[in-house]
C-alpha cells in the first residue's frame, strides 16, 4: 500500500508509478533519511509522543535498516516510491506498528529537504577533498619550475614571458575561490528545514534546536514555507561545481594546446593520454578534451535546475524532484574528473628547451617601453618608439636586439648602448618583483600564501 493510499479506490497506473517514483535515484540518501528518522524519533520522544522504549525500539530498528543498505542486504518493494518510504517500510516490518508513529508531524516535504541538504554537505566536503588534492599537485609541480619559462599570452598572441609556476599557480588560486564559494554554499545549506511539516509547521512542538543539533546543522531554517520548497543551495551548488568544471575546462585547453607538437611544451605521461584507431603517430589528449566537455555538462545541470524553480508556485511541488539526479550527477562527473586532472598535472613532463624556443623577443617589447619610461619619457610615447622599434624589425626580419643602435637612437635620443641588456627574458621575468607578478621572488610569496590556505579542512 502506498503511503498515501487512503483516499484512493484504484490502484496507481503502471507508466504513472515509473514516471513518480524516485526510489532509482534518491536511494543514495538511504544514510541521511535514517540519521534524519533516528534524530525526529528521539525529537519526538522528547516530546513525549514516543515512550522511552518506542524511542529505543525505532532507533535499533533504523540502525537495522542501514545496516541492510550498507550490506547490500535492504529489499524494495513495488509500492516503494521514493528513499522515504522504503525506509519507513522496512522499519515497520522489523518493529511493526510502532514503525507507523515515526511520522507523527513530519511530511516528506520537510524530510526530504533534510536528507537532501545532508547530502549536499557531505557532497560539498567530498568535493573541497577533491580540489585540495588538485591544489596541492599544482603547488608541487610550481615548486619545480620556479625559474622555467613560458610564453605568456593575450589573445592567444605571445605576450610576455611567465613562469611555468606562475602560469600553474594561476589555476590554483581559481580553485582556491572554488573551494570558498563551496564553503560558503555549505554554509547556507547548513539550516535545518524538519520540523516545517508539510508546509505550515509542526503542531507537535518539536524541538528543532535539537534536532538540528543532532543532525549537525548550524540553523534553523526560519520559515517552515520556505524551509520545504528552498532549493537555493543546491543551485548554488551546483554553480559552485559548475565553475570548477569551467576552470578545469580552461586548464584542460591550455594543455591541449600546450601539447599540440606545433606548441610541444607539455607531454602527458603514456598513462594519461590515448591513441587513434587508425592513424598510429597520434597521442591525444583526450582525458583533457572530456574534462572540457564535461563542464558543458555541469552547467546543463545547473541550468535545468535554475528553469525548474523559476516557475514554482509557493510551497512544495512535485517538481522538485527534479533536483536531485542533477546534483548527483554533477558531483559524480566531478569527483570522477578531479583525481585524473590532478594525476595529469603531478605527472606532467614539460619540455623547458621548446617552451624557451618559442619566446620570441617582441615579447620584450614592453620592456624597451619601460626602459624609455625609466629615462623619464612618459609611457604613452615610449610606448610608441618601441612600436617603431617593432616595426622596423618586421620590415628588416631581425630580432629587436641585431637593430643597429643607431636606429634606436633615431627613434628617440634616450637610447643608450645598455638598451642590448634588456634582450634577457630571464630579466624580464624577474623584473616583476610587484606581489603577484612572475618574479620568482614574487612567486615564491605566492606559494607560501597558497600553501597557507590549505591548512587546516577548508
Ligand atoms: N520523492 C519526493 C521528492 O524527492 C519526496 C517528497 C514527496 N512529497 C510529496 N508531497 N509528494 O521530492
């Protein structure tokens, strides 16, 4: 018999049950209902709805009941509908009818809101696990290439050069914010929603403050209407995953492209990369083009959840449902994802002589500006003699440090012999001593502050 069966003469129709029934994928919450269930029933002890001995009975009849899910043990039945049901079956059938007071003021809508946000939390700490593990790979590998060089690029042009440390360590500070927006997320998912009832409250004056003590959460949500139809944190979950995914995206295609032969400056370890069926020379990157398509993925999560909700009358609505294979599944993808990406970045193999090969020495020609700047020229001209200086080496195909000094010296008077020693990309780099910057001085500060923020759990 179905938990609501009462009212109804007939029987549910086959196609409707499938399309209603949650139970295929909500079983993942059988842990967070039990410890939900097991904290109400001492809540309603407390309350004197249970005696001492019901309190004990459901309480050793609940341990049961996880203890068959977690032994692979735990039988469905058909009138299953959803993880909340199956549990309060179960439960009856080891206690017998006292399993049928555990409900007593308590609506699925209010219990499910609970198990849910339980699991989102255990979801959100698994994940801060997961990136911590990527973070600490990008610090390791940033440690070894403090002084390697790299283009560094704007508009997918060269730019100037970076370290590969501070070209790594770029990501580690995107996850960084990652794993605060997820704490922050966590934070807010940590407000209890039992005790709302179906929607107008509990008339059985339970104690929340207990329950929510019990169950670990750090507040009470203050409106039981709210409390039941509130699914604000699994968006904001799920945009929280969503943006890791974009940022693990972005690194997966700048080792795509970094280990495209034409670029050749990272090689992923044979372990991590696959080949064609047909054309035998090819190595790719495939575990990086699924991290950059999964991202796709995780958004269309978030966005399907965010198009549910933006219709939703007050109060529960069975569309609600829809929340949950959107949040499992992005953090299945995630979690799935992470481990791979940190192994490709711990056993990455960086070509230093290609990526040093590649700069070129435009790429300096900031620092011929700056050098005019330091001679006291305002940067706005010295900007423009060291584009003439550019351009004559595009017409003459030289580099900028075989132009003869008396051609710089045509461009403005300020040129010295000693303009030769800019041609220094090492130079260049440690010039950048501003906190931040790519001095491996400045870099090194950044990795003691990177460093800093993993200790402790968050
Ligand atoms: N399986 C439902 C869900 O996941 C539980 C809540 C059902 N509530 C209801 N009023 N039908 O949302």
């Amino acid at each position: 018999m179905a938990l609501w069966g009462g009212r109804f003469q007939e029987p549910t129709n086959e196609d409707l049950r499938k399309l209603n029934d949650s139970l295929p994928y909500d079983r993942r919450m059988a842990k967070q209902d039990i410890q939900g269930s097991i904290a109400y029933a001492k809540a309603l002890g407390l309350a004197e709805l249970l005696s001492p001995d019901e309190v004990d009975h459901m309480v050793a009849g609940l341990s049961q009941v996880l203890t068959e899910f977690e032994d692979g043990s735990m039988q469905f039945s058909a009138n299953d509908e959803d993880i909340h049901t199956a549990v309060e079956r179960r439960l009856t059938e080891l206690i017998g009818s006292v399993g049928g007071k555990l409900h007593t003021g308590r609506s699925r809508n209010d219990q499910v809101a609970t198990d849910f946000r339980l699991w989102v939390m255990q979801g959100i700490e698994q994940m801060n696990h997961a990136i911590r593990q990527l973070q600490h790979a990008l610090i390791e590998q940033s440690q070894q290439q403090l002084t390697t060089l790299i283009p560094g690029y704007t508009h997918l042009q060269l730019a100037q050069p970076i370290t590969v440390a501070h070209w790594l360590m770029s990501f580690f500070w995107m996850l960084e914010r990652d794993r605060d927006r997820l704490r922050d997320a966590h934070r807010r998912t940590s407000s209890l929603p039992l005790g709302s009832g179906a929607l107008s409250g509990n008339v059985f004056n339970i104690d929340r403050q207990f329950l929510a003590g019990e169950l670990g959460f750090a507040s009470l949500c203050q409106n039981s209407l709210d409390a039941v139809s509130d699914r604000d944190f699994v968006a904001e979950t799920l945009f929280g995953f969503s943006m890791v995914g974009v940022h693990l995206s972005r690194l997966a295609e700048d080792i795509i492209l970094y280990s495209n032969p034409a670029f050749g400056f990272v090689r992923l370890n044979d372990r991590y990369s696959t080949g064609s069926s047909l054309m035998p020379q090819k190595r790719n990157a495939d575990p990086m083009e699924l991290a950059r398509g999964k991202s796709g993925r995780l958004i269309g999560n978030l966005t399907g959840l965010l198009t549910t909700l933006k219709g939703l009358p007050s109060g529960y609505n069975k569309d609600l449902q829809e929340d949950k294979e959107a949040i499992f599944d992005s953090t299945d993808t995630l979690l799935q994802l992470l481990p791979v990406v940190t192994a490709i970045v711990q056993t990455l193999q960086l070509n230093q002589v290609a990526m040093q090969e590649a700069l070129d020495e435009t790429m300096l020609a900031t620092e011929i500006a700056d050098y005019l700047v330091h001679k006291g020229l305002p940067f706005r001209e010295a900007h423009h003699a060291s584009g003439q200086i550019v351009l004559y080496a595009e017409t003459h195909q030289c580099n900028l440090s075989a132009i003869p000094l008396e051609v710089y010296q045509e461009v403005s008077a300020l040129f010295e012999s000693d303009v030769f020693d800019l041609f220094d990309y090492h130079l260049a780099v440690a010039k950048r001593t501003a906190s931040g910057g790519t001095a491996p001085s400045a870099v090194q500060q950044q990795l003691e502050q990177a460093l800093a923020c993993l200790v402790g759990d968050w």
